[in-house]
C-alpha cells in the first residue's frame, strides 16, 4: 500500500494520452531522449529507479538524494533489482542463475496447490515484526465500531481506556475550535477501529502510560496539521486544532489532486479514481485530521475500513463527514510505511533503533514521530529546527502535560539532523509481494511499492496468480 505523502506534495497532471512515446527497450537503461509514464523502472548510474509521475526528456534521478522535497523530482528510489520496464510492456526480470524459457514458446500449463501457496505465504510473513506489524494493524468490523458511543459500557476495551483519559468535557477543552464534523463520538470509533491503539499489553508494558503517550503525539499532530496557528486568539495555539476539515481553498465541487487519475499502470488499476456523472474524476485533496490526499492514499484506506477500494474512491467526502475524518488519523498512526516504522510501533517501543538509525540521528522520542509524519519537509539540516517541527514539539508538551505523560529531559523532541529512513534501519520491513522471477510459482516480499501487499489476506495467492498466468491453482484446502 501506498501511505499519506506529505499534503503539500505537487499536484501533477498527467497527459499520458496525448503524447506520442518512442518505443523503449524492455531492459531499460535511462534514455535522455525518451519521456516516461508512471512507474516506468530504469537503471541509471548502477541504481533503479522508478518514475512517480510523467517525467519528460532530460529530466534524470540525479536529484533524488538532493532534492529537498519528495515532490522536487519526478524519481524515487527503489531496491537494485527491481524489474525495469513500463507499464503495459514487457518487463526485464533481475539476472537469474540462468536462462529462462525460449520467449516464443508457450509456457507449459501447471497446476500448483493453494495449499503450498498458502503454506509458502506463512514462512516468508514469519518473521517477528511481520507478525507484530500484521497484529497492529487489525480492524473491528464496522458493525461494532458504529455501536460505539460515550461511556457505553459495551465498549470496546481500548475505547474504554482512551475515555478514563479524554472524557467528552476534555475533548471539548483541548480541541474548542473544532469544526463539528469532528465529533466526540467519532473520536472514539476512530479509536475502535484499530484495537491496537491504547490496547492492553500482555509483556509488562504499561498500557494506560503507552495510550497517554500516543494521545498527546497525535493531537500534537494535529494541531500542527489543522490548527489555526493564531496567537491571536484566545485560545492557546496548542487547542486551535481540527478547524480545518478540508483543505483550504478546496470544497467538494472544486477539482483538484486528481491529475495522475488518467495515467496507466498498475497504481490506477489497483485504486481506480471514481467519476462525476459527467465523467470527471472526483478530488482527492485533503480531507479529515491527517488531510488524507490522492486517490493512492484513499484507495488503501478505504481498504482497511470497508474491505472494498470502491467505497472512499467513489465518495471521498466520507473522509470529511464522518467519523473516517479521525479514522484517518487512527488509520496512518497504525500503519507503517517501510522503511519507516508506525507510530504505534515508536510510542510503544516495538521500534528500537539500530546502529544504522542512530548513526543517522534516528533516536526513539516524539522527533522521530515528525520524521514519519513530514519528514521531507520538517527534518534533516544541522539549523535552527524548522518552524513546523518547533510548533510540534510546543504542542506536545502542552498536551503532555495536560494528559500526565512525562517528557524526560533527555527526549529527543524534534527531527533536525535526522536523515531519512533507510533501508538498512530498524523499521525497512518489506509489505510488498512481487514475482520471485523463478521457474517455481511464487512471489517475494519487496520494499518497493506493488499492487499486493503482506497486510492484505489473499494478496500472496493473487500475485503468484498476475506473476504466473499459466498456473492453475487447485483448491486443495476445503474438506
């Protein structure tokens, strides 16, 4: 899946239909000369990368390392290795331990058990942090999480948690100037659909001083992200938060973070933009706590809450005016996106830096929380910290003190000179599925982003099924 870019990111438009493309290789080196769609895969300079929009000619991943936005450069990054080629084109698997079958002949029909996908699917998920990421990140039917209300006694037990801490008359103090959309209520089934938040801990760990922790970060969060910053006012900045539903100078009739929705490949065929009646493609900017943006944040999103692409691609308002507004919040504080780790995962301690992060300034504390949340913007640099980063660390403390969490004085607080997650850190966990490129049927798990993802039941069997097409697959599983 893909998780939330940073709101601000650049709104590119794509115009893939009307241009005129030079036919290019299926073993792609990068060609000054040719223009690329999205998630065209080159090798340039003995790295791959791959293109996160259309990229005209001459514009080379040279300022990937450099660029101080994530939206300077059309290039990303990914693992060497990664197959090149473009979308609707034959792709160059990684060499091989030798030659793979002559291409003009039909590959011979196979069939292969469930039983021994499933079983191959288990193995590569074993992994400790697989497994705790996979337990984070369960949902509660809607069902349930629809029944939840204030001081119900049915409630689920991290609801009941979250209100011995935040009651409805401190919900409304910390957050006064709240648009009304941003309800009580729906704080709490924010808080529902994902158990693990404020969950119990059966290892020692003190779950009520963990939820008070992880309270304080994300309302810090956003006040920083919805606020209204204005010293004005008679309310502390650190309580100007959720003022903002929508992003500003958008409203539901305006277009706008929908450019990419007319390209090809496989990040529209996986999240495909939903239409107006008269087939204009909806708007994806930002929306609810987390300002949730672009249709490849609110496919997987509506993913996780109805188990269907379809429903938030086809009626993004949903993330305003409805409870999703905080589930959103909820949603990205659960989830990681590696190499990052999930919040959850640094405020509870799962996360603990290794060699490689704390050489790169990456120390566990509510900085390193910044860092997942905005990093390409508010962190790195040996200066002053930046001025969304300082706003964050002043409301955290507030928040803090006014939940009872201690800040020791050896915190780190904010991000600058910390570098970017990498893929030698603690929390490069790889969650994508992608073609083993073997004779055996099977996929691999990949840092780089696919259509299929380890969080996601079925989506192993549904990669060896796009990986290998000639391969039949007998259900061998029912009695």
């Amino acid at each position: 899946m893909i998780l939330p870019l940073p709101r601000r990111a650049l709104r590119a438009a794509f115009a893939v239909a009307s241009l005129s493309l030079s036919p290019l290789a299926a073993a792609l080196d990068y060609d000054a000369s040719q223009v690329y769609v999205a998630d065209c895969v080159v090798n340039w300079q003995a790295q791959t990368y791959r293109a996160k929009w259309w990229t005209p000619p001459g514009h080379t991943p040279a300022h990937v390392d450099t660029a101080p936005h994530p939206w300077d450069t059309s290039w990303e990054r990914v693992a060497t290795g990664t197959p090149t080629g473009c979308p609707g084109e034959p792709v160059a698997p990684p060499a091989g331990p030798g030659p793979g079958p002559d291409p003009g002949t039909p590959p011979e029909v196979v069939t292969v058990p469930l039983s021994r996908l499933l079983a191959d699917e288990a193995d590569l998920t074993a992994s400790p942090l697989m497994q705790s990421v996979r337990h984070s990140v369960r949902t509660l039917d809607n069902a349930h999480v629809e029944a939840v209300a204030p001081r119900r006694a049915q409630n689920p037990v991290n609801v009941r948690r979250v209100e011995s801490i935040v009651d409805e008359a401190t919900f409304d103090y910390l957050f006064p100037l709240r648009q009304p959309e941003y309800s009580y209520r729906g704080f709490l089934q924010a808080t529902a659909k994902f158990p693990a938040m404020c969950a119990d801990y059966d290892d020692g760990r003190d779950a009520d001083a963990i939820c008070r922790r992880t309270l304080a970060t994300m309302f810090a969060h956003f006040a920083q992200e919805t606020g209204g910053h204005d010293a004005w006012r008679e309310q502390e900045a650190y309580r100007q938060g959720l003022m903002h539903v929508r992003e500003m100078g958008f409203d539901e009739g305006k277009s706008g973070y929908n450019g990419e929705c007319a390209a090809t490949g496989w990040s529209t065929e996986a999240w495909p933009c939903g239409t107006w009646p008269d087939g204009r493609f909806k708007s994806y900017f930002g929306r609810g706590a987390k300002q949730l943006s672009y249709h490849f944040n609110y496919g997987p999103f509506s993913e996780a809450m109805y188990g269907d692409v379809h429903v938030l691609l086809d009626a993004p308002e949903r993330v305003a005016d409805t409870w999703l507004n905080l589930a959103s919040a909820s949603f990205f504080y659960t989830y990681p996106q590696p190499p990052k780790p999930s919040m959850l995962h640094v405020i509870d301690g799962t996360w603990q830096p290794n060699a490689a992060d704390l050489a790169d300034g990456r120390a566990p504390g509510f900085g390193v929380t910044t860092l997942i949340m905005n990093g390409g913007v508010e962190c790195g640099g040996s200066g002053a910290e930046h001025a969304a980063s300082a706003n964050r660390i002043t409301y955290y403390r507030a928040f803090a003190a006014k939940l009872g969490v201690p800040v020791p004085s050896d915190e780190t607080l904010g991000c600058r000179g910390m570098k970017a997650f990498a893929e030698n850190g603690a929390g490069a966990l790889p969650l994508y599925w992608e073609n083993n490129w073997r004779t055996e049927p099977g996929c691999q798990l990949v840092s780089y982003q696919t259509a299929f993802s380890a969080l996601k039941d079925g989506d192993y069997v549904r990669c060896v099924r796009r990986a290998f097409p000639h391969v039949e697959i007998i259900d061998d599983t029912r009695s």
